[in-house]
C-alpha cells in the first residue's frame, strides 16, 4: 500500500518540474530577488494552487490587460441583439 502512495508523491512532485517557462512568468524560486513579486494563482484541473513571479512593471501590464479585454468583452456583449430580437 505504501508502494503507490509514494510513487503517486513522486509523481506529482516531478509533475511540477516539468511546466514550460513562459514569457514573463518566472517558475523558479523568484522569491529571493528584490525585484520580483510573487502571487499564489489558481491553475485549472490543479488542487494547489501555483506561484506566478513577475516584476511591478510585468503585473501592471498584466492588470491593465486583462481589464482591456473584459471591457472588449462587455462592449461585444452589448452591441450583440438579444436572443429573440432578430438581427
């Protein structure tokens, strides 16, 4: 019983060596550079959540972004007839 448990641990260890690195997010222990700024994230299909690490400026163009596409989002909505209303 103990035999897959621990293969199961190891598994899921190694799982998170092997994310890819992306442009502007830092995977690695970031936390001991003065410059960056780290943030527990919630990944989809993951019970834990995952550390995100960017600098000020990366964030704020990450906030500033995401606010850009919801407005983009709510404009389409909007300017889309209702359903029933015809086109």
């Amino acid at each position: 019983m103990k035999a897959p448990i621990l293969a199961l641990a190891a598994l899921i260890a190694v799982s998170g060596c092997a994310l890819k690195k992306k442009e502007g997010y830092a995977l690695a222990d970031a936390s001991d550079d003065a410059n960056m700024i780290c943030e527990r994230v919630a990944i989809p299909g993951k019970v834990y959540p995952g550390k995100i690490c960017m600098t000020a400026e990366q964030w704020a163009r990450h906030e500033a972004e995401g606010e850009r596409m919801a407005g983009e989002a709510q404009r389409r909505a909007l300017s889309t007839a209702a359903p029933g209303q015809g086109g």
